[in-house]
C-alpha cells in the first residue's frame, strides 16, 4: 500500500502531537516494511525525525513546490495538497493530527483522521475565541469527511460523539505508544553521561508536560512546601502559566528545589525518566497521556489525576489524586519515597500492563484499519 501522511507535526511540534506522529510512522515503517510511506509537510526541520526517515527509500516527503503554495503553506496544506495526494495514487490518507484538507472529497482514497482531544469544546475559557473557531471547524469538517475516525482515548470517543454527533460505528480507538527510544536498553555509559549533562540530582521528582494552566505545574510545586529536600525536574515547553509556578515557588522559597531543563534530546528523556524516584502527571484532562506510558514504560512510579483518560493510560496500579488537591498530592509522595517496596512493585506492575501499548501493538491495529 502507499499510504499518505500529514506530517506537519512529526517535522515541527516536539510535544504530544509531534511525538505521536513520529512514533507511529515510525513504528509502521520498522513492522510493515512493505508499504510506501508519503509524508506531507508545509516544511522540513533540522531533527532527529528527518535524520531517521532520510536512512529509508520508502518513505517520501512532500511539501511545496509551486512559488505561490511556498508563499501560503498554510493554504497548501488545506487544499492544494490534495492535487498531490491524487497524483501519488494513495490507498489512505491519514490526518494525524485533528484535521483533513477541506477539498479531501476529491480524494478518490479512504481518508482517516486521528482526532486527539476536544478540549478546547470541554474548556472553552481556556482558549482564546477565533482559535476555538478554526479549532471547531477543522476538527468537525474533518470527522464528517473521514471514513474511519481514530480516537486516541474512550474518553476522546466519547467526546466526538458527545459533540459532534458522529455514529460509534465510524469511530475506532486506538492508543498512543511512546518513542522506540523507551524501549531500548539503556548502558551505564549513556546513563551516566546524561546525568552529567543535565547535572541531575541522585533523587529527584519528574514533570513533563507543556508549562500551561491546564497540566497544573503549580499543584505540585505547593506540594514541595509539605515535603523536605527532594527537588522538582521539570521538562517542558513554557507558557506564560510558567511565570505564575515561578512566583509562587519563589514566593515560598521553593525556587533553589525546581530544576527546568529544556531542549531536551529525545534520546536522553528514558534516562531522565528512569532515574526519577515518582512521576507526576496532575493534569486536570486530556486525551490520553504519553508522558504516563513513557514513565511506566521506564519502569518509574506514576501519580496522575483521578478519572477522565488517565485510567486507561496508567492502569490499575498506578496512584491517582484529586490534581487540585496539593495536601493529598504530598501524602502519595510522601509515601511512594518511605516505601522502596512499593516503588518496585508499581513499577513492575505498571511495566507490565503498558505493553499493550508497544509500538508494534500499535502499529499493528492501525495497519488493520488501513487494510
């Protein structure tokens, strides 16, 4: 088969949607070799992604070529790709990331669109107004157009019906997986030049997530206040919400226990996560949850929201809080770090169940629904 992608994410995102789109052509390139992989892009970036795909001679990258789609890439990848989806002669088109080009109908291929969450429609305040608009009207255009909708999440399935009105019969859930990098034995050597690196602490609590209000930085940082020494590793994109953690760790004299890293290369994050005595991941919602898998996968503890998606990322065995509940956030930690025991029997328990999330779990399911 050659199947097309929209790998706008893969080349220029390095959070959630980027990581998901690089996993999966990735994983679908090392298990089904046989196929021909497209990947559309409104422009290529200097990143490991590019350096991996350039070693394979079947996957072929596409973006502008024309002087006026240079000029308006955005326009481009609404409808004048689907000039050049037609003349590859795609089986599947699959829109990795909410959305299909407007004029997809004149895709004579089955097309799929990978919806990830509809936060924007459950937390409207969170959103400016016009970004809400274009959110709502790709994301709904592209679950009208699609032949099979993937929902990375029950919740997310839900969500799409709840919203959108789309028949269950039209939507399949499939999870995410994280990096191949994570499941890659890790040497001392590499280890021990990652510590050095990133002058990580002997012990330490993990963070990683975009800095924004709605992953809820600032509930574990007033945890810090009813738990001696151990210092925060956060990892990720800052927002202005970063501004408001800061002045309140500043504030209680938190500041000296909060390690930032940023520009962090996706081969050192399995060591960083390893090495980390507890995750946490208190993020009032999402659509599923990578940093979760990434962490049980690293055979690390995971502390993360009660109800929602985070269930179906965490498993049975992981602990799960109110996330604007510091006090209750503070006593899971405070008894995660007393118990080696229970450390060890989280995290053989939590590595367990997530290899139903193993890339080639995943990439298997999905080339099903491209059959």
């Amino acid at each position: 088969m050659n199947i097309g992608f929209d790998a706008k994410r893969a080349f220029l995102n390095n959070s959630g949607l980027g990581n998901y789109a690089r996993t999966l052509i990735k994983s679908l390139n090392e298990y089904f070799p046989e196929n021909t992989y497209s990947l559309f892009t409104t422009r290529q970036s200097e990143n490991d992604f590019q350096q991996h795909i350039a070693e394979f001679p079947n996957i072929h990258l596409h973006e502008p070529q024309h002087f006026i789609d240079k000029k308006l890439r955005s326009r481009w990848r609404s409808y004048g790709m689907t000039n050049v989806l037609k003349e590859e002669h795609l089986d599947v088109y699959h829109g990795l990331s909410n959305e299909l080009p407007f004029n997809i109908n004149e895709f004579k291929g089955k097309k799929i669109v990978t919806i990830h969450d509809l936060i924007f429609l459950r937390y409207p305040k969170l959103y400016p107004y016009l970004d809400r608009k274009i959110y709502n009207k790709k994301f709904r255009h592209a679950c009208d157009v699609a032949d099979t909708i993937i929902a990375i999440s029950e919740e997310t399935k839900r969500d799409i019906e709840k919203y959108y009105f789309i028949p269950e019969s039209k939507i399949k859930v499939i999870y995410q997986s994280c990096d191949p990098a994570f499941y890659k034995i890790q040497t001392e050597a590499h280890t021990n030049e990652v510590i050095a690196k990133h002058k990580l602490p002997a012990d330490y609590l993990l963070y990683v997530g975009t800095i924004e209000e709605r992953k809820n930085l600032l509930t574990i940082v007033k945890a810090l206040k009813e738990i001696k020494e151990i210092p925060l590793v956060v990892i990720g994109k800052k927002k202005s919400y970063f501004n408001k953690v800061m002045e309140y760790a500043v504030a209680n004299n938190l500041q000296s226990r909060i390690i930032v890293l940023e520009n962090v290369d996706n081969c050192d994050m399995p060591v960083i996560y390893k090495q980390a005595k507890v995750f946490i991941f208190p993020s009032m919602f999402e659509g599923f949850g990578i940093p979760i898998i990434e962490a049980l996968t690293s055979k690390t503890p995971v502390i993360t929201t009660k109800g929602g998606c985070f269930p179906e990322a965490g498993g049975p065995d992981s602990i799960y809080i109110d996330p604007t509940d510091e006090k209750e956030l503070a006593e899971k930690i405070r008894q995660l770090l007393q118990s080696e025991q229970l450390r060890n029997e989280m995290a053989t328990k939590g590595f367990e169940y997530v290899q139903r999330f193993h890339p080639k779990v995943i990439s298997a399911q999905m080339m099903e629904i491209y059959r």
